[in-house]
C-alpha cells in the first residue's frame, strides 16, 4: 500500500484516503480540460449569501514569464520544491460582500471550501495539490497587481505526481513518511463543548 494512504478509523471515500500534499511534481503541463474542471469544481462550492468570493491567481511552466512572477511570491523553502510543479497560484479571498459592501467574515472559510472541492476534483483525475501559506502577502500584491478589498490567503502547486529525487536531500523523507493525524474524539464534541 501507498504509504501516504490515510489509515483510518472509520470508513472514508477512496479519494479521501489517498489525497495528500507532495513536493515532488511529474515533468509535464496539466491539460487545459483538466485545468478547466478544477476551477469548475470550486465553482460549484457553497458560499455564505451564495457571494463566490474566491478568486485565483494561477499560470502554468509553458507561461514561464507568469510562472517566475507567482514563483517569486513564495517563501525560499516552498519556492525550492514548488518550482517541481507545473502549475502554481495564489488563491484570495473578496474581503466584503457584492450585495451590501459589509464585511464578509467567512469569506477565507469560503475561499477554503472552494480549494477543498478543486482538491478533490484533482485527486479524481490524478491530480495533486499541495497548498502553502509561506508565501509573501505583500509581493503577491504587487507581484500580480491584486487590489485592495482581496485578501492573498494561501498559495498552491498542482500537478502529477514525480519522483522524490528531484527534490533537495533535506525535502526527500517527507515524500514517503506516513500521514499522521489527531483522533476525531479529540475534535468531536457531543451536544456540549467539552474539555479535551
Ligand atoms: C493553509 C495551508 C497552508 C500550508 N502551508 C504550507 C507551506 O507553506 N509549506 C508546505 O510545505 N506545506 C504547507 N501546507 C501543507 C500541510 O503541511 C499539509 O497539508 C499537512 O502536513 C497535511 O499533510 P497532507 O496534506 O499530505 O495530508 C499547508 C497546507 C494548508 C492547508
């Protein structure tokens, strides 16, 4: 078995289990319908007041001028492993409402969900996807001219998956250590918040 699939402790969907979030990225562009079916699958994400407010800044290697410019927005230790990846973007959030201009405090929850579901439309087509937040707020500002009133939340690589050997020594290990997480008892309060 992949030592990436989640063991878990309950039934899950296969595309759940076997999701995870590589370094290593295969050397070859993503189809443009593949491309098209991920941004389609956040598309059709909830929002609170049905607002959208997800945006996506993204750009394949074929558009290298693009690629350097998103490249550069990350943090030197993402940009080492991410540079492995075909297509790279910056994902932010519309910071109030369209209707009535107030602020929209789910907004980043929304932006979130929306990543879940092109994560999960990625893995359906043998997609990976590996989100980041070590990324520059202010050079994705002026990097790629976002406006006021957006918030650059997260940054992430797509791609298939490649071989461990492209990456730094030090970066190698992670790509085959088993996923670790907290047991749902410890997230999970029934009917009142308690104590954990
Ligand atoms: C919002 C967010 C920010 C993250 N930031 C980084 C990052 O800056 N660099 C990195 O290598 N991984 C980053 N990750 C990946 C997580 O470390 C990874 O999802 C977590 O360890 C669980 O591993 P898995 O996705 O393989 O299950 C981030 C993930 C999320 C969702």
């Amino acid at each position: 078995m992949n030592p990436q699939t989640a063991q878990t402790d309950a039934q899950i969907l296969d595309l759940l289990k076997e999701r995870w979030s590589p370094r290593a990225f295969a050397d070859k562009l993503i189809e443009s319908d593949k491309v098209q079916s991920l941004f389609e699958a956040a598309r059709w994400s909830p929002s609170c007041f049905n607002d959208q407010p997800w945006q996506f800044v993204l750009s394949q290697k074929d558009d290298s001028e693009g690629y350097d410019r998103i490249l550069r927005c990350l943090l030197e230790k993402n940009q080492s492993w991410a540079k492995t990846a075909p297509l790279i973007g910056i994902a932010v959030a519309r910071n109030s409402f369209r209707h009535n201009q107030k602020p929209n405090r789910h907004a980043w929850y929304d932006l979130g969900q929306a990543m879940a579901h092109l994560t999960f439309q990625a893995a359906a087509m043998g997609l990976y996807v590996h989100q980041m937040a070590g990324f520059s707020e202010t050079a994705a500002r002026s990097e790629l001219a976002i406006p006021d009133g957006f918030d650059p939340v997260s940054a992430f690589t797509i791609g298939y998956l490649g071989s461990p050997e492209a990456l730094p020594e030090n970066q190698r290990q992670g790509e085959t250590s088993p996923r670790s997480r907290l047991k749902a008892a410890e997230f999970v309060h029934q009917g009142v918040w308690q104590s954990k």
